[in-house]
C-alpha cells in the first residue's frame, strides 16, 4: 500500500498540504483549493456550446456535451468521451481547465465531446470511476439504439461508428479501464475505435528511476503521489493492484490485445514517463496498434500551463482521429 513506501522526500513536505485538502473522521475530504469552474454554456462568443445532462442522479453524475457552434449539413462528428485528472480525489468536469480542454478539442477536431463528472475517492474509491465511465459509455449506446430520452445533439450529429475514450492524467487510467471493460458489453451499434491516453497515471511498489530522479517534483512530488494512490485504491488493495499498475498480471492481460488503437502521451520532466512508456510498450507487445508521443521535455499537466504544448497537443488527437477510420478494430470494439 501508499504507506509502506519510504521516500527520501524531506521530512517537513506535507503531502495533505500540497494537495489542498484534509481528512476527516468519516474518510471524507475537505478539499480546500478546488480549480475555479465554468458553468456550461451556448453562448456563441465561446469555442464550442456546452450543457449538462444528468447520467445517474442516484450517484450524482453527469456529462458535461460540448460541440460545434457550426456543424455542415449532412455531417457526422466522432464521439470522445473525455475523464478529466486529478488523482481520483480533485476536479470536475467542470473545471476550468478540462472544460476550456474540452471545448478547444469539440472545435479544433472538430468532435462532439462528453466530459464526465465521476464520483471521487475516497468518498468513492476505485472502482467507482470505472462503473461512471461504464454508465456514460451505456449512455452513448442507449442513445443510439434510440432507448430512453434522445439528445438532440447526439441525434443530430454524432457518429456512433466513431468513438474514443480520452483522459487525462488519472483520466487516462480511467479512459484505459473502460476500454477494457467496454470490450465485455454487449453488441449494439455503437463502435470504440479509439483510447486516448495523455499522461496516463499509473503506479506500482517499485519506484521507477524517473519516480526518485523527480522526487520532489512541482507537480506530482512523489509523497503527493503515494497519498493519492492511497485514497484512491480499494482499502487494503497494494499499489501492484491492476487498477494502479497495468503491468501485473490479472484477468484484464488476456483482454489487452483485443484493444482499438491507442495513443499514449507523456513528457520526459513527469516522474510518472517511465511508467507511460512501460505501458506503451507493453500494449505494442500484446499486439495493440500504439500511437506514442513522447518527448524529453515538458512536465505532468504542461498544457494547461504552457499554450504551446496545449496546441501541439491538440493537433496529436486531432491527427489521431483523423486517421483512425471506423473499420479499424470493429469486431472487436463493438459494445
């Protein structure tokens, strides 16, 4: 578990601190420096038009719609289902860096994009993200087999033969384990085709040289990390869980070569890359067509900071989509 590990990160760094939040008795968080938020909207003077629709009220969830202010008639747009990061403690859908993510990605792509609000540990620990990635993911499916109340942006313009799970940092475990998870859901019209992974966040017991050469690392410093680890896991569950570290073996290895194409980000200042980059090349080794951007530089979250990197990023994921056709990988992809 998070704290059986020992780092040699000074003894007065406050992982809680660094974080923003505080325990309580129950398990519960205070969470004390959430990201500003940004309510959705179809203002025209915006990127992209935006709303909410409630995916499971009993849980409190829903996804977050963004799409084109014009869209061609006649036209068909792919579907990404996005998970936004945060450790699987911190953030929202609404936050206003992954909803200005989102909206540049709904125009630039362009695409019509779910950002799903999913419950955070450890008020709901894994795998209670996973069963929100699953509900969205029954959403899209029920709406194009025409059950329940019908989106009218989804009826007019989504195509269902086109969709991509994307996440971000811990959204990009979550994006990872839908995939699987998706490839055991029953036939319907509705086709994965692609995952999407931008500096996925994985773990495990042994550290990584990229993990104790950035230690005390701005962003992901490696206390910080084993603390979220720790709220996030089943209790009791280790950090070679296969929710935390992809590369162990479990039920999920033997589904891993059924997977649609991926593209797997990471940038060399992050103490996760090692881990990214094990992770590349374990998909490529089971047989899964990967796309890897790697570069030396950067650090974990660097587009939100850093516009440049931001855009580069986008033009990957619109490249990405652009050429993955929805054939590719269908009969194995089909939800």
């Amino acid at each position: 578990m998070a704290d059986q590990h020992h780092s040699t990160q000074t003894p007065s760094f406050d992982a809680y601190e660094f974080l923003k939040i505080a325990q309580n008795p129950d398990g519960s968080l205070n969470r004390y420096s959430p990201l500003p938020s940004t309510p959705a909207t179809q203002d025209h003077a915006q990127l992209a038009m935006s709303k909410d629709v409630s995916l499971n009220p009993a849980n409190k969830t829903f996804v977050r719609l963004f799409r084109p202010h014009r869209v061609p008639p006649d036209t068909k747009l792919p579907i990404i289902v996005y998970f936004h990061g945060g450790g699987f403690i911190l953030f929202s859908a609404a936050s206003h860096p992954f909803h200005k993510s989102c909206s540049t990605m709904a125009s630039q792509s362009p695409a019509l994009i779910m950002s799903v609000e999913y419950r955070l540990a450890p008020e709901h620990r894994l795998p209670a993200a996973y069963d929100d990635a699953m509900d969205a993911i029954a959403w899209v499916r029920d709406q194009a087999l025409g059950v329940g109340e019908a989106d009218a942006w989804l009826r007019e313009v989504a195509d269902f033969s086109r969709v991509f799970l994307m996440g971000s940092s811990s959204g990009g475990n979550i994006a990872y384990h839908a995939g699987l998870r998706a490839l055991d859901t029953e036939p319907a019209r509705v086709k994965i085709v692609g995952l999407i992974l931008n500096q996925p966040y994985f773990g495990g017991v042994e550290r990584t040289p990229s993990e104790l050469r950035l230690i005390e690392d701005r962003m992901v410093p490696l206390a910080a990390n084993d603390l979220m680890w720790s709220l996030a896991l089943p209790k009791d569950a280790g950090r070679d869980h296969e929710y935390c570290n992809p590369l162990v073996g479990g039920s999920h290895f033997e589904k891993l070569e059924r997977l649609p194409r991926c593209l797997v980000s990471g940038h060399g200042g992050d103490p996760l890359s090692d881990r990214q980059r094990e992770f590349a090349r374990m998909l490529e080794a089971r047989g899964v067509p990967v796309v890897s951007k790697f570069d030396d530089g950067g650090y974990h979250a660097v587009e939100i900071f850093e516009p440049q990197k931001a855009e580069a990023w986008y033009q990957h994921v619109k490249d990405f989509i652009n050429s993955t056709p929805s054939a590719v990988a269908a009969a194995n992809s089909t939800l």
